[in-house]
C-alpha cells in the first residue's frame, strides 16, 4: 500500500471524458438502445410459442442497463469529485435522456412479459438462458401490474428528464456549489465548502460544532425556497404518478423497489419504537458528559470522549482498516490493499466536491470506486469501511449475469454496516489500548446506534407525513420546517433540547432529494440492524461464518429481503421480535459506556 494518493483514477472507465472512446461507446449505446426498443415494441406478447424471444429481449435489455449503469457511474463520479463543471452536467442531462429511453423500453418489456398466464411464465422462467435472473423477471412482472400504458409511460420518461430528474440535478449543483463562512473559537474566518461541514459536526469541541451547524444553516436558510420548490416538485410527480399507475399508497413503490414487504418494516419500526429507550439512553449518557440537559442536534454525532489516539493522517486511517480487516475477514483486507493500489478511492479535500460519501462501480468492467471527503477524523474513517463494505459486496457478485448484481438497498447496507463492525471490534482487540483509549473507540463503536434509531426514523416519519400532506397540495417551507422539528422532537424525546433543533435538515440532507429511489432512509436501519444480528452470528460461530456470509451477499440480487434472511440466518424478519431482540442486543455495550461515563464524572452509573 504505498500509493496512497488522495484522488482516484477513472482511466479503467474512458481514458479521458468525451474523448473518442467516450463517444464511440455513447453512440452504440445510443443504437442499440433504439434498435431494441423497435424490436420489442414489434414483438408479440410472451405466449408459448415465443419464449426464446423474449429471453433474448431480456439479455439484450440487461446488456444495455449494464452499459448504462457503467456511464452513470463514471459521469457520477466526475460530477461528484467537480460539482462545478459545467460539461459533466450537461453530460449527466444527456444520459438522464437515454435513461428516459431505457425505462421506455423496460415498460414495453415489462408489458410482453405481464401479458402470459402463470402458468406460462413459470415454464418461461425455467429456460436455460434465464439462469439467476427469476427473481429480477418476476418482479417485472409484478410491476408491470402498476404502470400505465406504454404510451402514459414513455411520455412520463422524456418529461422526466427535465422534470423530477432536473430537480435531482438542481439540487446536486445548487449544493455542490455552497459554501459558508466558519467562524472558529480563536477569532479565524473561513470561507468553507458545504461538503465539509459534515466533519465539522463531528468536531470534538461544541464550540466548533455549533459554528458549523448555524453558519451552515444560515446557507440553507438562504436556499430554503429553492429546496422547498425542489422537494415539493420530486414529490408531487412521484404521488401523481403513483396515483396514474394504482399505487395506493406512496409507500407501495419503495417496499417494491426495496424488494422488503411492508410487514416486515412494520415489525421493524414497531420493535424500534418500543425499545426508543436504549438508543435514548445512549443520549442521555452524552448530554451527561457535555454538561448540558440534553443534547443538539449537531451533538449527534460528535464524540463525547478526548480520542487520544494517535493523529489520524489517511494513511493512518487507511492502516487502521486493513489491521482491523486482517484481524478478521483476510479476504476483506485483500480487496482493500487492491482498492488502495488500484486508486479505486477520491478522499482529497478541496473546493467544488459534492458533500458525502458513496461507492459505485460498473459491471461492464467489473470495479469499484470509493467517493468520500475525508476529514481526518474517526468517522471518517468509519465512513471508509462502511463504503469498502459496500464495494467488497459488489466485488463478490461480478461473476454473476448484470441482473443479480443488482440488489436492494436494504441489503446493501447491510454488507456496509458489517464492515463497520469488523472496523470497531477489530480496533477494540488492540492490546495495546489503555483505559481511555479504549473508552474513547466503545463510545464510536456505539455512535451508530442513535442515528439508526432515532436519527434515521425522524426521516421516514417526516417524509410519511410530508408525502400524506403533499397529496393534498403543495407543502409550504413554514410547514417543511414544520414537519421537520415534530419528526425530531417526537423520535428523540426529551433527551433533544428543543432550543436545539434542526428545521433545515430536510434541506441539507441530499437523501430526500435523490430521485431515482423514494425514501432513501429506512434500508439504513433495516441494514444496521440486519447486520448487526449477522455480526452477533459472526461472533458466535467464528471464521466459518463468513462462507455464509459471502453465501447471502450471493444471493441479494437474486431473492426477497425475507428470503435471503430466511437462508442465510433461518429467521423470519417480519416478526418483531427478531428486530427486538438485535435492539436489545446493544445493552452490554451501553453498560460499559455508562460505567464509562460514571468514572468520569465521578458519579453513579446509569
């Protein structure tokens, strides 16, 4: 691991952006995509005499929605790492337009297939050349049962792209763009880009964090109509759209595309709810140590304890991944020594990147990149396993056809949140640790645990009520805010200080603004606690474990949540109290932090 550059290589994609192989593999996708869009709208609907046909048309779709996805992937990267440039955003304009064209002709295919019997499709399903693709054909068929007509559907793709999609790409430049000026304790002034606030938040010192937060939120303030139009449009096209399509309720089309049933999240959310004491006592500890009654909302994440760990260079950080891989999951490390080597990850700070963090990758060529801004804090690097977790993932699954290298988000997360786990129990092994050391990593080790289970549940709670009130009309930002504040308060209790929260955070948190997936919030609960059971078997069982591990990732693309589950742990997760019992779970490790947080304040534990 001696090439440890702060920026990425993208040559493996194009060699150079717009360049002639760029534009060589745009226009035959461009053809091909119009070739097998004639043909499929030509062809009669799957019957029993047509089966081979159909099988090539779904290859052939597949191959085109892999090629897709390998543009996607690279013009995300580049606008990500430049939010600036202006020719990466006309280029991510133009591929929403061929995106446009794909969902048309998935809507013509999805039509073909819906229109056999069962009995029918189940013979279909049993050709050779369909191997590993049931469950992603069976759940076109189901969605076919909520579209609208071919013609409804195509209009609604080409309005798409300068409608709900331009939204999404207001959003991602208005806020790639923002900058605020950070006023430090010692008097500086700096002007600073909106993507680094985020590790601001997690600053050790109050001071800091709240110079980030309202500075930051006089930004979104200022922006809050912009937001607002932009929230308020991507919503009202998805509900009339729903509406046009027979969705009943605006839930119905994100369970589908979570491949989750809403029992399930049900049990899920009902177990977090009536167990909201224990990620709140966490809280409660952290607003003892501050000193205050409780906590803020740019308290969250913010580590309560003085990390006495050595300064945290990326080279530093980067070790401390690969140790704590190596201590557990050898293969794991492997990957990321290839990552690393390969120049798969973008960590550099400077003006113009988008905030956050994400992988991607592309089946065409079979890799994985890594996109995070990194701060030089432990979050940071927790944020590097969380994504290397999400790449090992894919990187598994490369052997398989396109379609069943595509999995739901809700499993997604959860491979992310494993590798977090491996990070923490790994730095905790460290014999070499002392007292407060080892106090400062148990307290990161359960930092999660409130954003997952208070912090994620504000936003499906907001975003539930924001979507029932916008079916009647437009929101207005008075009653965002609104909304916001009530999600908060209700989710976190008394241990949020009401003088302490966030009616911006639906403005600043680029999730309620991603427009290919609605509620992109609760598959990171569903892939914490998920995990956090696999870990819990991990622990129990050993080494041997991780063959089932690798086993379920396997299977992500090619089954329901429940199903997976159902193999791979032999649990049913519609049930509460699997979800209860994992919540419960966190316990032992709350009463060693409160024992923690006892010594150090020279009181009773609690």
């Amino acid at each position: 691991m001696s090439d440890l550059s702060p920026t990425w290589s993208l040559t493996a994609y194009f060699p150079t952006f717009g360049g002639p192989e760029y534009q060589t593999f745009i226009h035959q996708l461009q053809a091909d995509l119009k070739s097998a869009s004639t043909t499929v709208e030509t062809t009669v609907p799957l019957d029993d005499s047509n089966h081979d046909g159909w099988a090539s048309h779904f290859a052939t779709a597949e191959d085109i929605g892999a090629r897709l996805g390998h543009v996607g992937s690279y013009l995300g990267c580049l606008g990500a790492a430049d939010a600036a440039n202006e020719d990466y955003q006309a280029a991510e304009a133009a591929l929403a337009s061929l995106q446009a064209q794909f969902a048309k002709l998935m809507t013509l295919l999805k039509h073909g297939l819906s229109q056999c019997s069962d009995e029918n499709f189940e013979v279909f399903l049993r050709n050779a050349s369909l191997a590993d693709a049931t469950h992603e054909l069976t759940r076109l068929r189901t969605s076919a049962r909520f579209q609208m007509e071919s013609s409804a559907e195509a209009l609604a793709a080409d309005l798409g792209v300068d409608g709900i999609s331009a939204w999404g790409r207001l959003y991602d430049t208005v806020s790639g763009k923002m900058t605020f000026e950070m006023k430090w304790p010692d008097g500086r002034t700096e002007t600073t880009p909106m993507s680094q606030r985020r590790a601001l938040l997690t600053h050790h010192d109050r001071r800091v964090r709240a110079a980030a937060f309202h500075a930051g939120n006089t930004v979104w303030a200022a922006h809050e109509d912009v937001m607002g139009a932009a929230l308020n449009a991507i919503a009202g096209t998805r509900l009339t759209l729903y509406s046009r399509r027979g969705q009943n309720h605006f839930l119905d089309a994100p369970f589908h595309d979570a491949s989750v049933s809403r029992a399930t999240i049900d049990a899920m959310f009902a177990a977090i709810d009536a167990n909201l004491d224990v990620p709140r006592r966490l809280l409660g500890l952290n607003a003892r140590l501050q000193g205050t009654a409780g906590i803020a909302w740019f308290d969250q994440d913010a580590p309560q304890l003085p990390n006495t760990l050595p300064e945290l260079s990326w080279e530093r950080a980067v070790a401390l991944c690969d140790q704590a891989f190596g201590d557990h999951y050898p293969h794991l490390q492997s990957y990321l020594r290839s990552m690393i080597k390969n120049r798969w990850v973008e960590n550099e700070q400077r003006p113009n990147k988008r905030a956050g963090a994400f992988a991607t990758g592309s089946s065409v060529i079979n890799e994985e990149r890594i996109f995070m801004t990194f701060g030089g804090t432990m979050s940071d690097v927790t944020t590097l396993a969380h994504e290397v977790g999400h790449t090992w993932h894919s990187h598994l699954l490369t052997a398989l056809r396109p379609c069943a290298q595509t999995y739901p988000m809700t499993l997604a997360e959860t491979a992310s949140t494993f590798a977090e786990s491996i990070l923490a129990d790994g730095l905790m092994a460290d014999p070499g640790l002392d007292e407060d050391q080892r106090a400062f990593l148990l307290e990161g080790s359960l930092s999660h645990a409130p954003s997952f289970l208070l912090n994620i549940p504000v936003r499906f709670k907001f975003e539930s009520r924001f979507y029932a009130e916008r079916a009647a009309g437009t929101v207005p930002v008075s009653r965002i805010k609104q909304l916001m504040t009530e999600a908060q308060l209700d989710v976190f209790g008394d241990t949020l200080d009401p003088a302490g929260v966030d009616p911006w955070f639906w403005a600043s948190k680029l999730h309620f603004f991603i427009t290919e997936l609605s509620f992109y919030n609760f598959p990171y609960t569903f892939g914490y606690l998920l995990s956090s059971a696999l870990f819990q078997e991990f622990k129990r069982e050993g080494p041997a474990f991780l063959k089932r591990y690798e086993t379920f990732l396997s299977l992500t693309g090619r089954a329901t949540c429940e199903d997976v589950v159902q193999q791979a742990l032999g649990r049913d997760i519609r049930e509460e109290t699997f979800w209860a019992e994992t919540i419960r779970g966190l316990t032992p490790r709350i009463d060693a932090y409160a024992a923690v947080v006892a010594r150090k304040l020279g009181a009773p534990s609690v």
